[in-house]
C-alpha cells in the first residue's frame, strides 16, 4: 500500500513541502523551474531521511552525477516511461539498488574529472582583481572603455589600465579574445551566481 503526495514546484518552502507528509522516498526532477535546480534540494531532503529517487529527462551525465554525490539513491529516465519508473521506486521502497555500483562510481568518478577541468579553465578568472571582474563584466556586456570610465568616475586611462590586467591575466591580446574566453568557460554565469 503506497501513499503518493504531488508537491507542485515552488521555490519558496519546497523541501518544507516535500517533508510535511514524512515520505519514505521521494521522487525529484531535476528540472524544476528557470530559478530552482533539483539537485539544490537533495541534500536537505536526504538530510531528513528521506531517499531520493531522480527523475530525468537531462542529458547531462554530470548533472545525474551531482545528485548522486549529493545523496540521490539512484536516477530513472523519463524517457523509459511510466513503467521504468515504477519498477525503479518499487526497488528503492524495498531497499533493492537503483543503478550498480560500477555506474555509481564511473558518473562520480567523470564528474571528478570534469570539476578539475572547469577549475583548471576558471585559475586565469580567480587571478582578476574585483574591479578587473567588473571591467570583463562590462565587455561582456558590451560596454566601451568611456562608458565604463563615465559610469565609475574615473579616466579612461585607468580603465585602460584594468583591460590589460583582465587581458594579460587571461593571456589574451583582445578584449574580444577576453569576452570569449568568459562565455567558453562559463566564468560569467559562475561569478554572477557568487
């Protein structure tokens, strides 16, 4: 006998939410919105004691791989459809695994891979002063020198000055090359959510 409470997405009380009804497992999307990521509530619901059951359409690996290190139980895909998933919670209910330890250990062990990858690519960014920060901002924004120099009150000298600490600091000889390297990287997304 299953008890099933469908808790529709919203960011404010969501893992509040998801707990009132003291579930067993619950069954997570990591797609939960423009502003929420699934694998932001893993780690409170498994804190509870809940068990975690993802459910997917991404087809990013490292995202699946993140909600495992997080605490995730295993992933069903939607595309395997309705019957997928029901045999993949029954399992989880019963205490059966969702995935094998070798694929446990493969996503976790790529996800490794590709965190030290980014590290590598962000180290030229970690370098820029916060004002350096602020100037690639702008480039990429696509904010001229005097626009800046206006905004901040200052020369267009000493704007100059920042361009060729972000340009030398990521071994660039252009502000475009600069804006380039902060989309390729996806500093910018990065330094924005710190």
């Amino acid at each position: 006998d299953i008890d099933a409470v469908i808790v529709p997405c919203e960011e404010r009380d969501l893992c509040a939410r998801i707990l009132a009804p003291r579930p067993d497992l619950v069954l997570l999307d990591l797609d939960l919105g423009s502003e929420l990521d699934g694998n932001d509530v893993i780690g409170p619901l498994v804190a509870s004691g809940a068990k975690v059951l993802v459910v997917t359409g991404t087809p990013d690996p490292m995202r699946i791989a993140t909600a495992l290190e997080r605490g995730a139980i295993g992933y069903a895909r939607k595309e395997k459809g309705f019957e997928a998933l029901l045999s993949a919670a029954c399992a989880a209910l019963e205490g059966r695994p969702i995935i094998d330890e070798l694929e446990r250990w493969r996503l976790l062990r790529e996800l490794a891979h590709a965190r030290a990858e980014q590290a590598r690519a962000f180290e030229p960014f970690e370098r820029l002063t916060e004002r350096e920060r602020a100037v690639l901002q702008a480039l990429v924004g696509g904010r001229s020198v005097r626009e800046m120099a206006d905004d901040w009150v200052v020369s267009d000298a000493t704007v100059r000055t920042h361009v060729r600490g972000v340009l030398g600091k990521l071994d660039t000889t252009s502000q475009l090359g600069a804006v380039a390297a902060a989309l390729r990287t996806g500093w910018l997304r990065r330094d924005r959510r710190a």
